[in-house]
C-alpha cells in the first residue's frame, strides 16, 4: 500500500469503506510517516473546528427571517419560546416617528390593577364590559400593539377573558384628576363609551358581538405605516431648499443670480433677461421720472438731470442714518462719497464715519446722462465695482462677509474676475512658474573636444612650414570623418615630444609574422633635430590603422606598398583634423595589432602590424 | 386539487384530470423555517469563516436564505441541510447578498431600501487569528471545503452537493486543502 495524503485524509473523515480501512490500519502500525501525516491532519481538523461561533439570538433570527421573508412579522418562529418578538427597530427609532413606534415615554406604563376602580374623570383603564377575571397571571400571552395592550389567553372561549387597556402615561392621567368628567375633553371617536353598548364587529372595542362564541378573535394588528426618520440625503436636501429659498427672498426683483433663460420673461437670444429688463426700467424711470439709483454714486437720483449745477441744494443733514424709505426719498438728491457713503447692507462695524458729511452739506453734481442702464440693489453695487479692473479696487479691503452677502455669491452677481485678487495672483504665481522653468530648461550642452577640434583643423596650422609644399597622396582623401586619438582602440604611444621633424620617406617590410614599418624622420632645415616626436598609432576600426604624428611635417613620399602586405592602401589625411598634427591613414586587409620602437641616429619610427 | 368521487372511485380515470405533484414534492413553509433556524447559526458561522466578515456573511446567508425560500429544495428532510449551505456557499462566491447592492451610476438616484438588520454575537468569530489568516491564502473552493467537513461536519455526500462535484472530487479537494492548509499554517505559526 502507498503513502497517500488522499487516503489519509478520507480515513480521517471515516469515508473509506471497510477493507481499505482494514488496510490502512495495518499499513499505520508500521508506517511512521502516514502516523505523523494523519497527526497533522487531526491537528488541523481540530484547528478548524475550534474557530469561534457565531451565535443568534431568536429575536434576531426571528428579524432576519422577517426580512427574508421566510416568516411574517408577527409570526412565531418553530421551537421558539412563545414570548413575543421584539422588533428591534422600535427601540431605536425616536418616539416621535410614528405612532407606537419606539419608546415614547422613558417609563413603563402604568396597568391598573384588575379590579381597581377607574379614576373619576380619567380615561377608562377597560373598554371592554365587566370580564371575569383571569385565573392565573401565567396563562396570559401578552401582544404588544401600538398603543394598547391587549392580553389574552390559551384557556377555552366561553370562559376567555379580554382584557384591552389603553397605554396611558401616568403623567397624562394625574392633572386631569380633579377634572369633573363633563369636562373631560372628547375622545377619539374609534373608542367607545365604556356604557355603550359596543358596535357587533368594532373591531377598536373588543367586543365580543352576540353569539359570537369564538370570540376574541386571533388579534391580527394591523401594521402602521411607519415614517422613516430624516436621512442624511433627506437632511442636506431640504437645508440647500431652505437656503435657496432664503437667498431668493432676501434678494429683490432683480437679482442677477436667478436669471429666466427660456420661456415667458426670458430675453432676446442676444441679451440675458436682466438685461433686458434692466433697460426696460431705466427708460421707465427715464421716462417717468422715478428716482433711479446711480451705480456711480450708490444713492438715488432723479432720473431728470439737474443741469443746474450752481442751484443751491436744500440744506440736508445726512449724520443720521438715512433708511430704505428715506433712500427712495427723491426729494433729497445727495451726492456722496462712494468711499465714504454710508451702505446698509454693511455691517455696522465696517460703516466708515462720513466725517466730512456730517459736518457739512454736500454739494450736489449734476446727474450724468444714463449711458447704461441703472442697476438698483446691492447686487447692482457688487457689478459696478467689479466691472471695470483698477487697482484701487484691488488694493481696496473687502468688507467683511455677512450672512446676506454669503447668500449672493459674487460668481452669481455677475462680477468679473478682474477684480478678484486670487486670480492675479495664480497668474503671478503661473507667469512665475513659467519664467523659472525658462530659465531653468535652458540647458547648455557641454561641446566636446571632438567636435570641435574638426573646426580648428579648418585654420591653417601654425606649424605648417610655408616652404616646403605639402605631398598629395595618390590615393583620394577619405570623406569619412578621422577619429581623434582618443577615439582609436590599441593605441601605442612613442616619442619624447620632439617637434620640427619631417617624414622623410617611408618603408616596408614583409616579415613571416609581422608587416613592418619604418619612418625615416628628418629635422626640418634649421632645427636641432635632437629627440624624437609623439607618435600615436592606433586603430579607427578593425581594418583601419591611423599613425598620427606630432609636430611632424609630411616631408617625403608614402612609398609603395608590396604586394600581398597586411596594408593595402596609405594615404595623409588633409586636412589634418588635428591641429599641428601629420595623420597616416592605412587601409589593413584584416584585423591586426600594433607594436613599435623609435630607432635613433637617424631618427626611424619601427611599427610592426601582427595580424 | 379538488377531485370529483365520481372520477376518483372510477377505476378509468379521464386523462384530464391533473394531479398535482407539487403538494408531494414541495416542502411546507414551515418545514423550512424549522430547518433554517435550526441550522442559522452554523450558515452564520459557516459563511463568516468562509468571507471573513460577519456583516458580510450576515447579508450572504440572508441572500441564501431569499434564494432558497424562493426556490426550496425538494427533498427537504433529506437534504435540506445540504441545500442551505448549498445556497450560501453560492451566494458567497457570486456575491449574492441581501438586500441586494445597488449597481451602476443609477444608484445614487434610486430610494435607498430599507436596511437590513440582524443582532449576531460575532465578535470572537470575527476575531483574526492564525487559522483565520491561514485560511484566507486558500482558494474559495478548498476553503469552503475545509469548513464545511471540519466546521460544518457534513459528509462527503452532502459535501458533494453544496460544492456541485462528485464524492471523490470532494475527497480530492479535501486533501489538497488539508495539505494547503498545514503547510501555510506552519509556516505563518512558526
């Protein structure tokens, strides 16, 4: 038999059947490995087994399987004991939602004992006739309904009594006590009279009708519907209509925040409808010489010019504080100081004191002629100062928000962004952001030695010796940039920086392993000739070898290459690309490696090429 | 069905006469009340191991419990246990809760639904714990395996039922989550 974890585990669980069972009982008595396995495996049983339950009580599962819907609200859940569900909501949910809804009164309340008397005057404890009293309290199985009690029992009909008691808060019945119960206020017309003689299937009553012997009958309250408690949504909802509405009232017929864009008042396709009806008023007032209120000033003036500047005004004192009526008083035209005019809609502590007004009468201006439209309100004042841009109305302090002004937002009331200090400055700080990232973008890439030395090998070099006449290759001058020497791969450097010598002539060799040459340099005319120049040699590519000399001057012929060498082509590179420098570009058949010595008396320059 | 004695004692019955086989094969309301409270607290129990959460499970096994009163199992006495967890170990796995989660861009135009409400003592099955966190690595399948053998205490022919696979593949799955299981609790134990 075989180790399997499979078999262990259905052993563990008891679903093998008898022989493999058998079986594998022998195979655990000497098997160590399946022992300890099947140990783990009751471990980890025993581990899962041991999670924590989760425990329901029967109101909640009585709750949840409501809301399922797998039982009815009032009915009885199987095994269950027989005391009433307590619907769970009802004492969460504020007494004043609904009618028997939560707990209305922090007490319980008072039941009359049976037997007891009923207060004189007080509602009556019993609806029902005069019942023989039940036997034993503990046969009573008690339903709570909204707003009554009703208590009944399990034992037969003819001897059942009903009992149905109004909930009735001792606080409610004590004050009316001493009340003669003619004056007792009437009650609710669904509750009988205790005398009366109850309806045969009023069903408020309990009573039982005549001959109705199975009577009372299963009580199947009728559920109230129950008014939800104001939601978050609900809340927030009426707060921004009352608010609405508030900013509505408080703002006059013409309030540019509330604009009709369609329909019946509404304006032309080219004008909104405030404009329209703005200008309408204004040649209305223009007309009938209505007091019209100047935008300019921020008080109200004939709509009539007063061409007459040297008429004298009525001598009017303005140190009090004039009033709405007053304002509309056409009969006072005063001309004041929009900085200094004494706004009502401001708050009484940014009111600036008319000093100079109260002291002396103003002298009334002449009306300007209505170019535009007058805009009366305090929205009309808003607009006015925050058509035009100046930087006094931007250095100007804002007056200090009050509830009327928060209810017009300036957005709404037209006014535009000129005068808004926030917007200059995100500007500022845009413009800002932009200049540093000019400044900080501007990157200079650093030129390259490289790149510039082609350029200086343009001039002519100050080396070059104006007598002796450059040699030119036979072979055509290669277009293809020469690289610099610090571009070359296996570079060989030799000389001690000697200067003023010349390549006299070139020679070659072919050796069983190598390809050899030989540079015979000769001072230039004139000059010590002591020492020997900077060589560098090295290779551009694999098949390119370049042999760059230092102060040297092209003096005589490249020679002739032998036939079969390693070299194929030679020719000097000119212009030089290096300043005061000689390049010998050869062409290699294949890949090779570089070695050399200076030889000296005469001075030669000895390059093996090994490949 | 109302049936005529004339046709019902004719030994001839007419073919149009129908008999209705629901009353025999569909349970009564009230058998399943009985058998979903008497096994609620383990679908509770069941499902909170099984998602992790009890709120969560509470809303699965109620979204098990409206699916299974809608469609009840037939054989109610036999297999109704398995049935139960059948139907929460679904709703669980398609995220079948109740009441349903409104979805979609409409939901914040629609009229909330009443919320759903059940008082459960979860707060040690809520608790995380090294079984807990071992479990939470394995798959839906060997998890709800594990827990339905080693919690539950159903059979493998019950198991087969709630998991829609055969005996044997119950059996595989069982050792392979056992095997998953032991091996990911050693090593965050240790």
């Amino acid at each position: 038999m075989r180790c399997s974890l499979l078999l262990l585990s259905t052993y563990l669980d008891g679903e093998l059947n008898q022989s493999r069972t058998a079986e594998l009982d022998a195979h655990l008595i000497g098997c160590n490995r399946c022992q300890a396995g099947l140990g783990y495996l009751r471990e980890e049983a025993h581990r899962i087994n041991g999670l924590a339950r989760v425990t329901i009580p029967d109101h909640s599962a009585h709750a949840m399987l409501t809301q399922v819907g797998l039982i009815d609200e009032f009915d009885m859940l199987p095994g269950a004991p027989a005391a009433a569900p307590r619907r769970v909501d009802d004492q969460d949910a504020a007494p004043w939602f609904g009618q028997g809804v939560g707990k209305a009164l922090p007490w319980a309340p008072r039941v009359p004992e049976p037997g007891t008397p009923p207060v004189p005057g007080a509602a009556p404890a019993s609806l029902a006739p005069a019942v023989p009293q039940p036997a034993a309290p503990g046969d009573l199985a008690d339903v709570e309904v909204a707003g009554a009690r009703i208590v009944t029992d399990a034992r037969p009909p003819a001897t059942r009594p009903v009992q149905t008691e109004i909930a009735t808060p001792p606080a409610a019945v004590a004050p009316v006590s001493h009340v003669p119960p003619q004056e007792m206020p009437t009650r609710a017309p669904d509750v009988a009279p205790p005398h009366e003689t109850p309806a045969p299937h009023d069903f408020a009553t309990r009573a039982a009708p005549p001959g109705d012997t199975e009577f009372p009958r299963p009580v199947i309250p009728q559920r109230v519907p129950q008014p939800s408690g104001p939601r978050f949504i609900q809340r927030l909802r009426d707060a921004v209509t009352v608010r609405w509405a508030l900013m509505r009232g408080v703002q006059t017929a013409d309030d540019d925040s509330v604009e009709i864009v369609s329909g019946s008042g509404a304006g032309e396709w080219s004008e909104s409808a405030r404009q329209r009806v703005q200008r309408e008023r204004a040649a209305q007032r223009a007309t009938s010489g209505a007091p019209q209120f100047s935008a300019a000033t921020k008080t109200w003036e004939q709509a009539t010019p007063v061409a007459a500047p040297e008429a004298q005004p009525p001598e009017i004192d303005i140190s009090a504080a004039p009033t709405q009526h007053q304002k509309a008083e056409p009969a006072a035209p005063v001309w004041e100081d929009p900085t200094t005019a004494w706004d009502a809609d401001a708050p009484m502590w940014d009111t600036p004191v008319p000093a100079q007004t109260s002291q002396t009468p103003q002298t009334p201006r002449p009306t300007p002629a209505p170019t535009s439209p007058s805009r009366p309100g305090r929205h009309a004042r808003i607009v006015t100062t925050g058509t035009g841009f100046s930087l006094k109305g931007l250095l100007k302090p804002k007056p200090a928000p009050t509830g009327t002004r928060l209810a017009a937002p300036r957005v709404m009331a037209g006014g535009t962004p000129w005068s808004d200090p926030r917007l200059w400055a995100l500007g500022g700080g845009v413009l800002l952001l932009l200049i540093i990232g000019l400044l900080t973008g501007k990157h200079v890439a650093p030129v390259s030695t490289v790149a510039q030395q082609p350029i200086a090998s343009a001039q002519p070099s100050a080396h070059a010796h104006p007598s002796v006449a450059p040699v030119i290759p036979s072979v055509a001058p290669s277009v293809a940039p020469t690289p610099s020497p610090l571009q070359l791969t296996g570079t060989r450097t030799f000389g001690s920086g000697a200067r003023n010598f010349e390549v006299s002539n070139i020679r070659y060799g072919l050796h069983p392993n190598d390809f050899r040459m030989v540079f015979d340099m000769a001072p230039v005319s004139g000059a010590p000739g002591t020492g020997s120049p900077t060589v560098t040699a090295g290779f551009g590519n694999a098949t390119t070898f370049y042999v760059i000399f230092a102060g040297v001057l092209p003096g005589g012929s490249t020679g002739n290459l032998p036939p079969g060498a390693l070299a194929t082509g030679i020719h000097i590179v000119q212009p030089s690309p290096i300043a005061g420098h000689l390049v010998y570009e050869f062409t290699l058949s294949r890949a090779a490696t570089v070695s050399g010595y200076y030889l000296a008396g005469p001075t030669r320059l000895v390059l093996d090429l090994a490949g | 069905m109302r049936v005529y004695p004339a046709v019902k004692d004719s030994p001839l019955r007419p073919a149009n006469v129908m008999i209705n086989v629901a009353e025999q094969v569909l349970p009564e309301s009230g058998d399943l009340v009985s058998l979903v409270r008497e096994h609620l607290s383990d679908l509770v129990t069941y499902a909170t191991h099984l998602v992790g959460d009890p709120d969560d499970a509470v809303e699965y096994v109620a979204g098990g419990l409206h699916h299974a009163s809608r469609y009840p199992p037939t054989r109610l006495q036999l297999d109704g246990r398995a049935a139960l967890y059948r139907a929460v170990t679904r709703a669980c796995r398609q995220d079948q809760r109740y009441p349903p989660r409104p979805h979609g861009p409409s939901r914040f135009f629609r009229r909330s639904r009443p919320t759903f409400h059940a008082e459960i003592d979860a707060e040690a099955a809520g608790r995380m714990n090294t079984v807990k966190r071992a479990m939470v690595n394995l798959s839906f399948e060997r998890r709800a395996a594990l827990l339905l053998r080693d919690l539950a205490g159903l059979d493998y022919r019950e198991m087969s039922r709630v998991l829609e696979c055969s005996p044997d593949a119950v059996a595989r799955l069982l050792a392979a989550a056992r095997r998953e299981f032991g091996s990911v609790f050693r090593e965050i134990a240790i």
